[in-house]
C-alpha cells in the first residue's frame, strides 16, 4: 500500500495553510515591498527540486516553493487588505527592505 499520496497531500494542505499566516504576518511587521524576497526563495525551492532525486522529496520542494510564488504575489493584496480594515494595520513597520527604490519601479506580481 502506498501513502506517499496521502502524505503529499497533507503536507500540501499544512504549507498552504502555513501561507496564509506568513504572508498576513510577513505584510503586517515588514510591508508588502519585501515581494521579491520570498518571490526569489519559491524560485530556488522550485529549481533545487529539480535537483534532487528522490520523487517525493522533490515534490516536497516544489509544492514548497510554489507556496513562497503565491505568497509573494499575495502580500499587495494583503497590504491592501490591511488598508482596507479588514486586517490590522502595522503604522510603525520596520524600514524598507535593500533596494526598496528599485522595488517600487517594479508593479508587484499579481496572479
């Protein structure tokens, strides 16, 4: 019998479950403009799980990084959200993130 399946899936249900906190918590102490980051970290998750040989372990790190992507584009919405009242607004964040200039030239991913 096999429970690899199985597992997959509940290790995709707790990371996306997982997402939904980190971005929130990611937008409310940092601010949105800190996309690229996890943007960056979902693509290196997502190429090492091209490296890795072991099946279920690759496709642990894909499923992984696909959730950083989303998460990423995610955290306009989110500030948005937030903007809106229907999430906490955090009035004294920490400072921009490196390279917060260059940052705020580029539109933020949206899917």
């Amino acid at each position: 019998m096999q429970c690899g399946g199985i597992a997959l899936g509940l290790f995709s249900f707790g990371i996306i479950g997982f997402g939904f906190f980190w971005v929130i918590r990611m937008e409310y102490h940092l601010g949105y403009l800190w996309w690229p980051y996890p943007l960056a970290l979902g693509a290196l998750l997502i190429l090492g799980s091209l490296f890795v040989a072991n099946p279920g372990w690759s496709a642990l790190l894909g499923i992984t990084g696909a959730s950083f992507i989303w998460g990423a584009t995610e955290l306009k919405e989110q500030a948005v959200r937030a903007e809106l009242g229907w999430f906490k607004f955090n009035p004294r964040r920490k400072p921009d993130p490196p390279f917060a200039e260059l940052i705020r030239k580029i539109k933020a991913p949206h899917l």
